[in-house]
C-alpha cells in the first residue's frame, strides 16, 4: 500500500515531491518572509492501527525555499555561492530536489540531450516534454541561460537551466529561523491541519480502474499513562508522584520546580556526593585576556551553589593562543600543544572554544571532537563550551575603583545566568559523574545497554538498576553506522561482567537499547556475549535478553492527541499527558516521554519503541524507557525525550564522534609555518 500512495499523489499538480519517500508540499508557499517561502506539506504512511485494521499515518512537514531562482546568468565566480547547494528544481509542473555540482561551460540552447529521435537542446527538451501549458518562468526562459549538473540517484549526470533552480533553506539558518519558529504549531492546529490533508487529497486514491476509500475519522485509542517512578536525591531523600509513603509528596505539574528546589537544598541536593578530583579549565587567550576572569568567577560561583559537597570548584587554568585562522585545524592544534607545555596528571577539563569558519550548519563540531579525542589520550575527560555566549553578554564597563572590569549586561543576565548553570551542570559536574538523582523505584530490568554508533565511533553506556551507576565507553570502529558481531560480543561480554561483579550476583534481566536501527550482526552478538556469561554464572541460567530499537527519527511521525468534547460539541484537543502510551502490537509501542506538565511549545512527537529480541514482557521494556527519560540531568526542571542510556551516548558521541582528519596534525608539523599559512 505505501508503494501505492506514491503514484496518485505524484501525479497530482499541486503538489510536489522532493524524492521519492518524502513528504508531499503544496506548491504555494504557507507564508514567504525575507525572500523565503515556507511550503506546508504532509507526510502519509500505510501503518496497523493499535485496532488491529490498516490505516494512513498523515503528519504535517514543513520545507523552506528561497523565492527567488539561482541567477540566470552565471561565471564562475558567481556558480560559488551556488556550489553544493540542494535546490528545488522546477521541471515544469513537476518539481523534485537536486544537489548542484557543477556549471556548464554550455548555455540551455547549445546543451545537448540525447533522446529517442536524436540530440536536441536542453531548451528544446524541456519545452517538449513539459506538459502544457507551461509555467511562466519556463516559457520566459531565455535562450541563453546558464545550465548546471547534478547526479541523479543512480549517480548519472544531468542538466539543468539554473534559472529554473531555487535555493533551500535549512531551517537552522537565520533568515529562516522565524518562519520554522511559525511552523511549531499546537497540537489542535496541526491535528486540524492533517484532517484537512485527508479531505483533500488521500480519501479517494484511485490505482488504475480502482480507488481507495480513507475514512476521515482519526483512529481512536484506550488511554494508557506511565506513573512517574519515585526520585531519590542526597541524603536518602525521595520525591514521590505516586504518593510514596515516607517519600516528599508533589504533583506531576510541580515535579520539575521541585527537582531543582531539592538539589538546591541543604538536606538533599546532589545524589552522589564527592570531592572534585583535578579540574582543568581551558581558555581561549583572547577570551582569558579580556573576559575570561569575569567568567572564571562566575562560572566557579554557579557552580559551587549547585554542589557545595564538592568542597569548591578551583580549576587550573590553561590558555591557547587563538589569533590565527579560526579552523579546526588550527585551533585544535593550539589547543593540545599549549596542553602539552604543561605537566598534566589525569583530571577532568572543560575547554571553551571558538565556532570555526569551516564548519557548515548542521555539521558535528570538527574541533571539539579533535579536543575530546586528544584530551582522552591524555587521560583528561573533557566537555567543551563555545565562546559565543560570553561574547555576546560581556561588556567592558568601570569599576567603583575606577578601573575597567567586564560585566554581564543588564538585558542578558538572566538568560546568562541560566546558560552559566546550564554550563555548570552539564560540562562540568556531569562530565565529573555526579549525578543529580536517581531512581529510587527500580527498573525491570538489572542493567540496560545503551548502543549508538557515529561516524565509525561506538558508544556504549551501561545504567544499573537505579541510575546510580552509570558509565559511558567509546570505541572506534571500522564501520560506520554498524557493528560487526566480534565487536558487539567483545564490549557487551565486557560491560556485562563487569557489572556483575559490582552487583555481586547474577543477573537476571538485561535490556539493550539501541539508538535506530539494531543491525542483525548487532543482535547476534549481544546473544552470544549472553550465552557465554550464562555459562560463566554471571548470568543466571533463566535470564533474558530484550533489545529494543529506538527510533528519533521516522519518515512519518504518529502524533497522539488528548481529545475531550466540550458542552457546544466541539472537539477540546490538547497535547497528551507525560508517559502515555499505546502498544500496536506485542513488539511495538509509542511513548509521550514529554507532555503537558512541561509545557513546551508545539505538538508531542511520541519515541517510537519496536522490540527486536523480546525477553521480558514488551510493557515492561517500554515502562523502563519511560522511567529513564525521568532522569532529566541535563534540564532538572524540564523532561527529556530520549532516555538516559541514548542521552549520556548521544552527549557523548556528539563531539567525540564528529568527523575530522587525523592527518591534520601531522600535516601540519610537517609542513610548518609557510604552508599552514598558504593554506589558510
């Protein structure tokens, strides 16, 4: 059925497809703002309703394009800012999506395109095959327009007139940055929204002679909700939804005040209480010779009123020199060279960098993977920060002394305040282990894996039955996004045993998590590492393996909605309560891991759980997930869509995992000073 859909909506002229398995859009923009249109769409994808019959999943996308075309004319020079860009290409009445490569030395009038009868003109081509009649800027379309290639997904090459090809936006880019924060839309507008899109254009599909009946009612399910598990912060004290006796009392709405409210407080705060080990801070020397003090002390204050049981936070600071190019390569050399001109011991380091001029949007940080990777080599766990912030809510102001000092301006304080606690909390005390709070009720399972593999670098990070113990491996690996079974026996044999020992008895229940897809070599090795430690009495004889794959992305996401009847009839629709649930069948669930006790703009995109090696009772693997996404360290006061185990992996992965040359640093002491500089 879903290779069916394709055909119908393809062939209908006011839609367009980007590629074949994307969303459809309307080819008249929502909205344009600043030379940008926004184009509304949606996504559809045959799915089995949690009733067992087969439905459409629709869900609303939105894509951003320029307005205006790529130049007529082109020379090189101008062809730059073109190249490598994805643009939507207007062929006619039918529009797709290309990656520009080249420009051609040829003009739409002298390309040639061999066809059936023989060769005829790119210009000719289109006019002749479009149908008619044709959009005004092909038919206006001069004889003398530049042309530029691009391969097609069979990797042939293939020629466009550049006047025809609009620009993408990303959506991270500035200019459209505020028409994607238009497109966020509450949960009635978008559930309004996708009805619509049925109306028009998916209740009758016609397949040849036949068509396809959709109804246009949404499917209707049995609520289901998780209880929120009970916390457990310092000093034994627990936090409590489910009106756990001896356990502090708080509604689902007030539960992420009272997060931060307990770590802030004397009787309670942080679960784990330890000293701070060696302490490393490394500065940028522009940074360090300007605002860099102003920030130390700030930084050291937030991060002493948060943990006070660490007996202060008083890091060695260490300086780079970072007047040169603002590359990768150049700052993470500086970085590591001015390491090595000291005498370090094995420590924990948070090192603040500068956004480097090579990186692209949505790029992984190149630099700070270069740092972490070093740093580790070194035996120094490091996180890294980005300048940006200070540099932005720094001010050089006089002091009561008359001399010239920094200071936090008036209007960024408080959100400066928030990204230095934000700081302290996630780059330097959870990079040191200390964990805010831990799950006072236990999991179902005695420890859970969780696996991610970026850019051929595998992160593994190992949860006890509580939270309390936690631990995050990375690996290289020779395949990208894959592991082999040798790999996955290896590191899963290792964490496993290794964590029967600290339990001190066997296990009884593991679960994997695995971030996307879980590859059959991938399963194939945890079953064997389990088999093997069974033999070894690590595990006991009746244990069991669950590995479920969890999904952050989908080519269509299921949006579930609360829906209530109001006196005049009409429907009330608002977003769905943290931890609700529906199961689709025995290996398959969706969970609202964020809802409406932490108010977010915007519709709840449920994770979506399939179980691929079921060991325990597929509710209880999905209620462990939940229970995991509680232990929102990164952002006490708020939820967390992801669980722990994908999000310390992610974290990590993050910037440890970015692609970067490794040659670089060689090349460079090679090469020395000239060619750095030519090259720069």
């Amino acid at each position: 059925m879903q290779f069916m859909l394709q055909a119908p909506l393809w062939g209908n002229v006011r839609l367009w497809q980007p590629a074949a398995g994307n969303p459809f859009f309307e080819k008249k923009p929502a909205e344009e703002r600043d030379g940008i249109g926004r184009y509304r769409g949606f996504a559809a994808r045959a799915v089995v309703a949690p009733s067992g019959r087969i439905g459409l999943c629709v869900d609303i996308r939105s894509k951003y394009v320029r307005t205006r075309p790529i130049p007529v004319h082109l020379d090189r020079l101008g062809f730059r800012r073109f190249e490598g860009r994805r643009c939507v290409y207007r062929y006619g009445h039918q529009w797709y999506e290309i990656r520009v490569e080249t420009l051609s030395d040829l003009n739409v009038s002298e390309e040639e395109i061999q066809t059936e009868a023989g060769k005829v003109s790119l210009l000719d081509y289109m006019v002749d095959r479009c149908r008619k009649p044709l959009p005004a800027d092909l038919a206006a379309l001069p004889h003398d327009a530049a042309v530029l290639r691009y391969r097609n997904n069979r990797g042939e090459e293939r020629a466009v007139a550049a006047a025809l090809c609009y620009p993408i936006c990303d959506n991270q880019e500035e200019m459209a940055r505020q028409l994607h924060e238009r497109a966020i839309v509450p949960p009635h507008f978008r559930r309004r929204l996708a009805a619509q899109y049925v109306v028009q254009f998916l209740t009758k599909l016609k397949f040849g002679d036949s068509v396809l009946r959709v109804g246009t009612d949404p499917e209707r399910i049995r609520q289901q909700v998780f209880q929120v598990p009970d916390l457990e912060f310092g000093n034994g004290c627990r936090l409590t939804v489910r009106g756990t006796n001896g356990a502090q009392q708080v509604s689902l709405d007030n539960l992420g005040r009272k997060r931060i409210d307990l770590l802030r407080h004397q009787e309670a705060g942080f679960y784990v209480k330890e000293p701070f080990r060696k302490q490393y801070l490394v500065l940028p020397l522009s940074v360090a010779e300007s605002w860099g003090t102003q920030f130390v002390t700030d930084l050291t204050r937030v991060v002493d009123e948060l943990y006070p049981e660490g007996g202060g936070y008083k890091p060695e600071i260490i300086t780079y020199r970072d007047r040169g190019p603002r590359t990768y390569r150049e700052l993470g050399k500086a970085v590591l060279d001015s390491l090595d001109r000291h005498i370090l011991e094995p420590a924990y380091a948070m090192v603040m960098v500068h956004h480097t001029t090579d990186r692209k949007i949505r790029e992984h940080d190149a630099l700070a993977a270069m740092v972490i990777r070093g740093l580790r080599e070194r035996d120094i766990f490091a996180a890294v920060n980005h300048s940006e912030m200070g540099e932005r809510c720094y001010v050089m102001a006089s002091g009561r002394d008359g001399w010239p000092r920094y200071e936090i301006r008036r209007n960024f304080r408080g959100r400066f305040l928030g990204y230095l606690r934000n700081v302290a909390l996630n780059k330097v005390l959870l990079t040191n282990g200390f964990w805010p709070f831990v799950l006072a009720t236990p999991l179902h399972a005695d420890v859970v894996i969780g696996i991610d593999v970026k850019n051929q670098t595998a992160g593994f990070t190992v949860v006890g039955k509580r939270g309390a113990f936690v631990r995050t491996e990375c690996h290289t690996s020779q395949q990208k996004e894959k592991l082999l079974k040798p790999q996955v026996l290896t590191y899963v044999t290792k964490l496993l045993r290794d964590e029967y020992r600290r339990q001190g008895k066997p296990l009884t229940a593991i679960a994997i998590h695995r971030d996307g897809r879980c590859w059959q070599s991938e399963i194939d090795g945890a079953v064997a590492a389990v088999r093997i430690l069974k033999k070894e009495c690590a595990i006991s004889h009746n244990g069991t393996l669950t590995i479920l794959e969890i999904s952050k992305t989908a080519p269509v996401r299921l949006r579930l909605f609360e829906v209530h009847q109001e006196h005049n009839g009409r429907p009330h629709v608002e977003n769905p309560q943290v931890g609700t649930h529906t199961i689709i069948n025995d290996v398959e669930g969706f969970l609202c891991s964020t809802g409406r006790a932490f108010p977010h703009r915007g519709t709840v995109q449920p994770l979506h759980v399939r179980c691929v090696l079921e060991g325990m009772p597929f509710k209880n693997a999905l209620e462990d997930v939940y229970a995991l996404t509680t232990l929102a360290w990164m952002r006490p006061e708020d939820c967390s869509r992801y669980p722990i185990t994908l999000k310390l992996t992610d974290r990590w992965l993050g910037e440890e995992a970015s692609e970067f040359d490794e040659d670089t640093l060689g090349y460079i002491d090679e090469e020395g000073e000239t060619k750095r500089r030519a090259e720069a």
